[in-house]
C-alpha cells in the first residue's frame, strides 16, 4: 500500500463527471479480506453529502458475497462491514460497485443480508476480468455502464460478445498525425472507447475527427521529451467501423473566434463540433499569436477580421482546393493587397503585414475558371451556328442554336456563364424574333435546356451570392427587373422579380450590365436612365431592389459601355462607365462610393475629343498591377491605357489590329485565360469577322499579336460575336 501511495497517491479519491460523484474508497485489509478505518468512514460521510444527481461508490470487497461466492468472504471484522453498509444506507448512492469475487452480481441489499441496511441500495459485482472464474457457467466478461436521468443501470459484456479491434497507423511518436480504425463486430453499441496516440508534436490544441466528419474536443494530452500522448473516448455502434484521425490543429473555422500560435496551431474560443464549418484556410504568424474572428464564406470566398498580438506581426497564409490557375484577389481593409494565381495543387500563399494592433478585414475573392476557348455566333448574317475555338484558332466544337425556329434573327447575343451550378459553365444566346427577345439555354454540347421570350436584352449574372448565375432584364412596362434562375429538378426557368424604387422608375431606363465591385458574390446592376441623365447602380438586399450608387452626367449624354475594375490604389474596385456628351466628346469616368451619400465620385476621367468609343474592358493585365483600360472604336481602333498619378490615364498603346473591314470591334479577355500576362480577344463583327488573340509582352508592356483566323471562313461576310463572360 506505501508504495502506491508513493508512486499514484491517496487511495481514497472522489471526481465528478457530469453530474455524476465518484467515489473510491480502498478497502483493502489483512489476508485478503476487507477492513475500513473510523477516518475512512468519516471521509466517505462527508463524501456522500454530494449535492450532484447521481453518486456511485467502488470499493474491492464486496459487502454481501454472492450466492456462488465463499461463505468466509470477505471483511476481516463483520462490525466493520456492517458500520459501513449502514453508512451506504443512510445516504443511498445509486450503486455501489465491488470486485473480488470471480463473476457477475447485480442485486439489491436488504436487512436479509445485512442487519444495519434499513432501506436497501444496490451493490454490483464484476468480477470478470481476470483470475480463474468462479461463478458456475460463469464467463469473463466486462460491465458497461449507463448513467441518464432516471438513474445507473449495468449491463455485463461477456467473451463470447467481445468483438472490439483497434488497428492504430503511424502512431509510434514519429508522426504529427495518426489514425486509429475501431472495429465493433459485437451486437452491443460502446459509448466509450479510450485512444492512446503518442504524435511527434509539441502542439497543444489537436483536430480528432471520425469518417463521418464529427469532431471530438474532449481529450486529454500529456508531452513527454520526444513525443505528445493524446486520450480521447470515442463512442461506436453495435457492427460498425470507425476511422478517427488526430492531427494538430490547424484548420481555421467559421463560426468561432480562433488563436493561432507561430507553429500554426489553433486554438477555438467555441470548439467545432463536425467538418461542415472547416474552410480551406490556413495561417501561420511568424512571432507572435494572432486572433482570426468573424471567418464567413461568401459566395466568391472567405472574409475574416485578424487582429496581430504584437506590432509589425507578418502572417502567411495558404488557401487549397482552389481550382489549378485560379485567380484569386485578396483584399485588405478594403484595399486590393494582391492577386495570386493558385498552383497545379489548387493551393495558394500570401502574407498579410499587420502595422498595428488594430482589427485588419481580410477578404479573399475567387475569379470564374472556365474552359481556356474562344466561344463565337456571326454578328450581321447566317444561322447562329456556336463555334468553340482555342487560342490557336483551332475548332474545338459547333453546333447550331435556336435549332427549329427559323424566326430568330440577328443581332445576336453571347454569354458563357454558370447557371446549373455544374463544373462546366453553360451558353446562353439570345436572338431577336418580331417582338420579343429569344433566350436559349444550352450546356457546351448543345444540348438545350430551357427557353424562355422576353421584351428586352438581357443580361447575366449571379446576384444571391451562391454561386449561380440568373438571367435578368428590365421590363419597362411594369418598371421591375426580371430574373430567371434555372430549376434543375422543373428543367426549366423559374422567375422573381423586383420592383425599381419608385424615384429611379423611368420609362427610358436601361439595364446595362451586372458587375461584381465588392468581391462578395454579389453582382451589382448598372442602369443608364436616359430622361434624368443619370448612372445608377442597384443592388438586391432582403429580397428588393435598393440604390447603392448614382451619377449624373451631362445633358443628352449617352453610355456606350460599363465595365469595373481596379483602378485607385487606395479604393476597392471601381465602376468603369464609358459615354459620349452631345458635342462629340467621349469620357471614361472612374466612379467610387462617396462615404457621405449615395452619390458616386470621380476618382479619374479620361477625354477623348474626336473619338467614340464603342466598348471599355478594364482587367489585370500584370500581376500586382493596376487594372489595364483597353478600348475600342467604331473606326476599327483599339487603344490600352493605364491609370497615372495624375487622376487620369496615359496611353501606353494605339494596337494595330489590320483589319479589313472599317467598323466595330468587339473585344473581351480570353474566355479561362487566368495566367499572367492575360490576353485580349479582338473581333471583327462585320465582314469578313477576323479574330484575334493579343498578348502582354513581359519585357515591353505592350500587347502583340500572336494569333489570328476567321471565324466562318475569310470569305464570309456575316462578322463575328464572341462570347461575354
């Protein structure tokens, strides 16, 4: 006994577990009876006066031996026996658990068995755990507690029903993360299997997850010299298999304000509770703690607070399972910090440089990955026959649209944009019938999936935020915009629509574009109301349609194009606006939320006296530059401009297309073209439709051409349209 103490301690304890009292009580005496001490029934006395729910008492010896038992079993004085059951009785703990005695005995005490019990308790003997059985048909076994509401009850697990394997991987103390498969083959469900991992870690905050993504947060862990032994209690059903894996923690959840130490673990103020709040983020300071709070995905990405523990603290981070060449942005209090592109593994890295102590808002924002092709319909003749291109200008695939109908006709509109919500993004064409525009839905394949007519041009984006695009116009008559969003179980569109605050509703209001400038998801609708001169931008909050931003401009001015992008060093990205005032002159104005009202303000503005401008694309061209400004006129010339330090833009190149005809160009950005530097997809929508592919040389910053076809055939004279995106 003096060496236990010496080695464990006191061999008299009590612990709670829930609202459950356990007390040990060592009733170990001379020639293998029992014998308690006046101090131990004094300490047990105080013991019982729990004020928890439930209590159970565990000794060695039985108090009554079993009817199979030895008659001389088991206290060394009967006195003694008999003082300590009366003390058992007076204060009734829901069981008293013995040993002892080779086998398995539940039953209720009573004055027949010991004169001092006046009201009875319950005593269970288990037994079964060794030693050589004396029950008669006895059988090695073990006991599985229950402890609910309504009281303890004890089953006995016997041998025969033992069908528990444990098979441990890489858990020998050499590896930072383990695995542990439970095997359950008996008919009886274990809610408590105890894991012993021993990892090569010194962190302190661990991730034990199941197969089934639910997460375990009660461990123990104790850090030895070379290695850290992590205990878990893992339940596991009757004839099932479990695979529970332990590693550090180092996932960042939504849901939960979070810690993270300089060696990346993470530490939860609300432990998660399964895998759904994981994100793919994680983060690593290089000195000092930082806190992560307010994590949220978004339909684009993810956005956190970060507050740095100490001054000048650089954090790096790693977001995975991107898409390979996905482009990201990453914002910073607003601010564009930098635009990285994921690797062949989907991962990317970047740091964030905290200056202060201050809460800093991080946003990260996906960019669309599609197919790297150039996706045309002619512009002025001929049937919409769909044509997919790689950059080469070799086809990639056809097929004819409105296929059937032959009462759609030109002008014809291109989108690739994802609206099923699968992998592959999906084509949309409209055409003009006699009084109505036609709309067609097709996957990449040409297989149609849903039609719908409507009284204007369209457009297409995703305004929810959850990732799928609608199709929306403005119906002029009931002054609302419609939208169409696709029912993959109907196979067919669905509608809502929003009404137009009554001062914007104008009968010469026009839906231009949608435009995603806060990098949460959420397209933005631009709007050119002709009668009042006005920009307006609207966007859907709780279910209606509500101004974000407006702009006037000069009388009878007309918009020819809107666009958005990163154009100011110190603001988020900007709405883009191209227009033409009654004298001739066209502008491109840069337009930024003003912090004291609803109207924007112009940030930059470029002046064009003697040139119209037809279409503006604003994109990355260099990674960690500004956005590029590119336009085109109707006089077959194409211009790039960059933002100077003079609230305007300089040019930096008249591009030289040489192409036949003398009319407007369409351009846009190589449909998946997400590396650097990006390319420009010039057209020619009248005959004979030339395209071609423009690229940012690296040493000279300026575009040149290194590809170029006919869409239809050099002899066509229909033009080309190529695809928005």
């Amino acid at each position: 006994l003096s060496i236990y103490q010496a080695l464990f301690g006191e061999v008299d304890y009590s612990y709670e577990v829930g609202d459950t009292h356990f007390i040990a009580l060592s009733t170990a005496g001379s020639e293998s009876r029992g014998e308690v001490s006046a101090e131990q029934l004094t300490w047990l006395e105080t013991e019982l006066q729990t004020t928890q729910t439930h209590t159970i008492v565990y000794l060695h010896h039985p108090l009554v031996v079993p009817s199979w038992g030895q008659a001389t079993c088991c206290y060394v004085d009967t006195t003694n026996r008999d003082e300590l059951a009366d003390l058992l009785d007076r204060y009734a703990p829901d069981l008293v658990i013995a040993g002892h005695s080779q086998g398995y005995d539940y039953r209720q005490l009573t004055s027949a068995d010991v004169s001092t019990i006046d009201n009875g308790f319950y005593q269970l003997v288990t037994g079964g755990a060794g030693g050589t059985i004396a029950q008669p048909d006895g059988d090695y076994h073990y006991t599985l507690m229950h402890v609910s509401p309504d009281g303890v009850t004890n089953e006995p697990i016997y041998e025969t029903n033992f069908g528990l394997a444990i098979d441990y991987e890489n858990n020998r103390g050499t590896k930072t993360a383990a695995t542990a498969i439970i095997e359950n083959n008996s008919d009886y469900a274990m809610p408590y299997v105890r894991l012993r991992f021993r990892l090569a870690t010194t962190a302190t905050n661990f991730t034990i997850s199941d197969d089934l993504g639910t997460y375990y947060s009660d461990y123990d862990w104790h850090a030895y010299d070379d290695y850290t032994v992590v205990y878990v209690a893992i339940p596991i059903s009757a004839n099932s298999t479990s695979t529970i894996i332990i590693a550090p923690s180092t996932e960042l959840h939504s849901g939960t304000t979070q810690t993270v130490t300089p060696s990346g673990n993470v530490s939860y103020e609300t432990e998660p509770i399964n895998t759904t709040t994981a994100t793919d983020l994680t983060a690593q300071p290089t000195s000092a703690n930082i806190v992560i709070a307010n994590l949220t995905e978004t339909g684009t990405g993810l956005t956190w607070d970060q507050t740095a523990t100490a001054s000048d603290e650089v954090i790096n981070y790693t977001m995975a399972n991107l898409e390979p060449i996905q482009v990201v942005d990453v914002f910073v209090d607003a601010v564009l910090h930098t635009r990285v592109v994921a690797d062949a593994n989907g991962q990317i890295n970047f740091t964030v440089s905290s200056s202060d102590l201050s809460a800093q808002a991080i946003q990260v924002a996906r960019l669309p990955v599609v197919a790297n092709q150039v996706i045309t319909v002619p512009s002025l003749i001929g049937d919409p026959q769909i044509r997919f291109f790689d950059k080469s200008g070799a086809v990639q695939g056809q097929w004819y649209a409105f296929r059937g109908n032959s009462a759609v006709q030109q002008p014809y509109a291109l989108w690739q944009t994802n609206i099923t919500g699968t992998a592959t993004p999906e084509i949309i064409i409209t055409g003009q019938s006699t009084t109505e525009q036609i709309v067609e839905l097709s996957a990449q394949d040409g297989t149609i999936l849903a039609t719908a007519e409507i009284p204007s041009q369209p457009i297409s984006a995703d305004i929810d935020g959850n990732g799928y695009s609608n199709i929306l116009y403005y119906h002029a008559k009931q002054r609302n915009v419609r939208s169409f969003f696709y029912d993959g179980d109907a196979q067919d569109f669905t509608l809502e629509h929003w009404l137009v605050p009554k001062p914007y509703r104008s009968d010469r209001l026009e839906l231009l574009t949608a435009k995603d400038p806060n990098h949460d998801g959420r397209a933005e609708l631009a709007f050119f109301d002709a009668t009042h001169d006005r920009f307006i931008v609207m966007a859907v909050q709780t279910n209606r349609l509500v101004v974000t931003g407006r702009y006037s401009l000069p009388h009878d001015s007309t918009i020819s194009t809107v666009d958005s992008g990163q154009l100011d060093t110190k603001n988020t990205q900007a709405w883009v606006i191209a227009y033409q005032n009654k004298h001739g002159v066209s502008r491109v104005d840069v337009l930024q939320p003003n912090n004291t009202g609803l109207n924007f303000q112009r940030t930059r503005s470029l002046r064009l006296a003697q040139a119209t401008i037809s279409q503006v694309l604003v994109a990355p061209v260099i990674a960690g530059k500004l956005d590029r400004l590119v336009f085109s006129t109707p006089a077959n010339k194409v211009f790039a401009y960059r933002p100077n330090n003079q609230a305007g833009f300089s040019r930096l190149q008249k591009i030289s297309t040489t192409l036949g005809s003398n009319g407007p160009i369409g351009l846009t950005w190589l449909t998946g073209s997400q590396t650097y530097p990006r390319e420009l997809v010039i057209a020619e929508t009248n005959q004979p439709g030339q395209l071609q592919i423009w690229q940012l040389a690296a040493a000279t910053k300026r575009f040149q051409k290194i590809a170029n076809w006919y869409g239809y055939g050099e002899n066509f004279s229909g033009g080309t349209t190529v695809a928005e995106q």
